[in-house]
C-alpha cells in the first residue's frame, strides 16, 4: 500500500506539472482585461501562474520568481475593488456587492517603458458555485456522499436563483433604455420641427429688414 | 497500528488519484475584447482521446463576427470558422500537446468586438468520496446525479441567455446615445446652416458691383 501511494504522489506531481489550465501570451507591458458579468453576492475565484521567455532555451522558464503580477477588479460603477501586485503565482478572490460586468485586469509590474519580452499566463477563473471547494467542506463539515451531493445542488439552485434575479434587474435596464429612447426620438422629432420652423421665420424677417433697410424692397 | 497505517495509506492513496482526476479535467470560459485588426490565441494542453468542447459567442462590435481556428499541436487545422457569431464545436484529442483556440478580428478596420469563450476539457470533476464507492449507486445518489445534471444544463442555458440579452442590450444603449448625440448635432447644424444662408445673401446685396437681378 505505501509503494501505491508512493507512485500515485509521483504520478500525481508530475501531473500537476504537466496539466496547466488556459494559457495565452502578453506583452511584459502588455495590459490584459477580461470581463465576468456576474450578480451580486458572487465569489470568484482566479488561479494564475507568469512565466517569463527565456531565449536561451527558446521556451518558458518552469518557474519566475522575479515578476509580480498586478491584478486589478473594477465594479459595474468603475470603482476598483481589488488593486493588488501578487508574485508571479497565486491566486486571487472577490465577491461583487453590486449586479454587473466587473472587469479584471491583469499586467505585469515591469518598469520597461517599451514592450520587453514575452510572458505566458496561465489562468483560471471560476464563478459561483465552480469556485466553492467541495472537498473541503465535506471534511470540515464531516458530511456523506449524498449529504455533499445536496449541498452542491443547494448551492448550484443558489446561483441559478441569483442569475434569474439579475436576468429580471438586466431587463428592467434594458427596458428604461429602451423607452428613454423612445421619449428621446419623440422630443427630437417635434423640437427639430419647432427649430425648422423657428429658423425659417427668422430668416424671413431679417432679411426682409434687410431689404427694406437696402431699399430694394 | 499496522492496519490504521494500511487504512491511511490507502486513504492517501484514493486522495491523491482524486487529486490527480482533478487535474485532468478543466474548463475555463472567458469574456475578453478583441480589438480591431487583432488576433488572440489561447494554448491548453490536451492528454489524447481526452473530449473537449470550445464554445464562442460575439457579444457586441460591428457585425457580431470572428474568425476562429482550432489547431492540434501539429498545426493540423481541426476546425476553421470565418466570419461567424457563435458556434460550439467538440472533438477528441488524437494526440497529446499543446492545442491552440485563435480568434482574429484583422478583417475588421474599426470595430472591436467582446467575445465570450469556454474551453472545456474533459468530464466535471467528480465530487470528493463519490469515486471511492463506484461499484454500487443508490437510487438516491443517481437522482441526485440526473438533479446535477439538469441543473448544469439550466445553468448553460442561462449563460446563453445572459449573453444574447447582453447582446440586445448594448445595442439598445448604443442607440440610445447614438440618437442623443445626432439629435444635439443635428440642431446645431440646421442653426448654422440658417445663420450661414442669411449670412451669405446678405454678402452678395453688400458688394460693390451691384447684382442686377435678385437669385
């Protein structure tokens, strides 16, 4: 049995290594933003990993300890509400207060003025009930197989519940909208014509004043 | 002492190969802006025979279209969409590496668009102590599957929705300030064209070589 756990935690590590969420390449003064439109009261939770270029190798480094990562999250209003530097892998967490799109924004905190070399970002960012972790609450909690079956379907109904709230709050804006528009054409229409007609008149009579002050009238 | 000793073991063991499961599987969806005459591209390491799905949906900008590739790690095209709003598309890895998802917008002169994608690897990890007892399924435990699964479809249809309101209302916000604004300039340019016509006829009756007859 031990030799068994042994090869698992080997396997295992090796997996660890091998198995790296998303990745994509930015700029080392490159800023990259990515939008999570969310209801409020919602945990999000985002794993990253920065690898610097190596052109020795012509790869990535395994691991760069020297670049930090600056992360920053700005509500619905543009307010920031997480502006934080984080070394070059970890993990970062918020809960929205407030309904809407929240844009994260990840670059890093290099001092270069122009684009230096390239970094490779791994990340993974989980919402709602994908960001809650089971395996922890069933060992705390101390609960059974079907016991945690039901609190992740609890949770899953949670979140649903909070979507069709936000789903009825984003049909309410999209319906002021729509009628404020409806009203802004409506106001536009009948002061365009009152312009129209405004202008006309004053034209008339300045020039007939005009003329009559030329005596050509 | 021996046995508590095998049992934890064993419970190590079980722990790790869940462990190891778990990071088999991944699915990230992002929502990200492509600006015009850009290309992004994102890499994600597939083991063979492992089934992914790569979703996409164009949620504002211009005519609601990318362009989307799908390579396998030896630059063999698996899936080449041009000009499209949304798609799905799920395939089986026939070899282990690196595959890349790219979405251009070079087509494009001015309008940058938001696009929603979801990447997903491989089955939904499985919740923790459910794998260890895979011999006997109570009916219970299956319900609660079927609930689990239903639900996660209820929550995909949710995402699609939210996407296509999202769609509906940007634009709807998109012309409502679009109507402001030609209606403000619209005024300004009538107001100077009826002030520059006064403003030029009374030029042509100030001259000095008099016109001999009105225009």
């Amino acid at each position: 049995m031990n030799t068994l756990a042994k090869i698992l935690a080997l396997v295992l590590v090796i997996c660890v290594k091998l198995a790296t969420p998303l990745y994509f390449h930015i700029g080392e003064t490159e800023r990259k933003c990515f939008i999570e439109e969310i209801p409020d009261e919602t945990q999000v939770i985002g794993n990253y990993k920065v690898q610097l270029y190596d052109p020795r190798t012509g790869g990535f480094m395994p691991s760069s300890p020297g670049i930090g990562m600056h992360v920053e999250v700005k509500d619905p209003e543009d307010k920031t509400i997480l502006s934080r530097v984080y070394s070059s892998e970890g993990r970062f967490t918020f809960t929205s207060h407030t309904p809407g799109e929240h844009v994260i924004c990840l670059y890093s905190n290099s001092t270069k003025w122009f684009s230096g070399t390239q970094l490779r970002v791994h990340l993974d960012i989980q919402v709602g009930e994908h960001a809650i972790d089971y395996a922890n609450i069933a060992q705390k909690e101390k609960l059974s197989e079907l016991q945690l079956r039901v609190r992740q379907l609890l949770d899953q109904v949670e979140q649903i519940t909070k979507e069709q709230n936000y789903q009825r709050y984003r049909e309410e804006r999209f319906r002021q909208t729509s009628e404020s528009t409806n009203q802004r054409v409506l106001w536009w229409s009948l002061s365009q014509t009152c312009v129209l007609l405004a202008m006309g008149a004053w034209q008339m009579k300045h020039l007939k004043s005009f003329f009559e002050a030329k005596k050509l009238v | 002492m021996r046995w508590s000793a095998r049992v934890s073991g064993a419970a190590f063991g079980a722990a790790l190969l869940l462990g190891l499961l778990a990071a088999l599987t991944e699915a990230v969806e992002l929502t990200f802006e492509l600006p015009d005459n850009a290309k992004e591209c994102f890499f994600q390491e597939i083991t063979k025979n492992t089934t992914s799905t790569l979703e996409f949906q164009v949620v504002t900008g211009g005519h609601y279209d990318v362009d989307v590739i799908l390579e396998a790690p030896n630059k063999e095209v698996l899936y080449r969409k041009v000009k499209t709003q949304f798609d799905s598309h799920t395939f089986t890895a026939t070899m282990d590496g690196v595959y890349s998802a790219c979405f251009s917008n070079e087509f494009s002169t001015f309008s940058h668009k938001l696009v929603y994608m979801d990447f997903s690897v491989g089955d939904e990890p499985a919740l923790p102590g459910i794998g260890e007892h895979t011999t006997v399924i109570t009916q219970m435990e299956s319900s609660a599957q079927e609930i689990h699964k239903s639900l996660n479809s209820v929550a995909d249809y949710q995402t699609h929705h939210r996407l296509r309101e999202a769609q509906g209302r940007k634009r709807a916000e998109d012309l409502n300030s679009r109507v402001l604004t030609w209606s403000i300039c619209e005024t300004v340019a009538v107001v100077i064209c009826a002030i520059g016509q006064v403003l030029v006829l009374r030029n042509f009756f100030t001259e000095r070589r008099p016109f001999t007859q009105f225009n």
